[in-house]
C-alpha cells in the first residue's frame, strides 16, 4: 500500500478510477491531469501491484479497478462516507 500512498500520480489514477469507473488510458491521463507517458507507466506499476486490471479491445486499453482486492474495497469505502468538498461549500 506504500508505494500507492507515496505516489500522486497514483493517487490520481486510483480517484479517476474511483469515481468514473472503468476509463480508456487516454481518457484517464486527461481526467488524473498527466501526460500519457506518465499514466502509463503509473498503470503498469498498478497492475504488478494487482490493484487494477487492463483490458484491450483492439487498439483501446481500459483500465478498471481490481474490486477484489482489500485495498481497493478500502478505498471505496472511504470515498463513499468522505464528505464532498461541495458539502462544505455555502
């Protein structure tokens, strides 16, 4: 779980993830704010973690979360009960 914490970019990938679902690699470096490369290369470090699962259809590569495992689930549920930023907002 360290080398998740220790790392924005990951971060970011694991919140796009968490709030939009299952996203193309393109669309999850738009939505986590860096470049291709830098998704990439986060991804690849996800995946040997089993944290998440790629798929390919064709040319396309989804990314989707590994809902299996504990982390994942612990991630989960910490969004959900999280208050929104928009919840303090008024």
């Amino acid at each position: 779980m360290a080398e998740l914490l220790f790392s924005r970019g990951r971060l970011k990938i694991i919140m796009a993830l968490l709030e939009h679902g299952e996203l193309n690699i393109t669309e999850l470096a738009r939505l986590s704010g860096l470049n291709h490369i830098t998704t990439d290369k986060h991804v690849r470090a996800l995946e040997e973690l089993g944290l998440v699962n790629e798929r390919r259809l064709g040319r396309i590569r989804l990314v989707k979360l590994n809902s299996s495992r504990p982390e994942i689930k612990l991630l989960e549920e910490l969004v959900k009960k999280w208050p929104s930023p928009e919840a303090h907002e008024g």
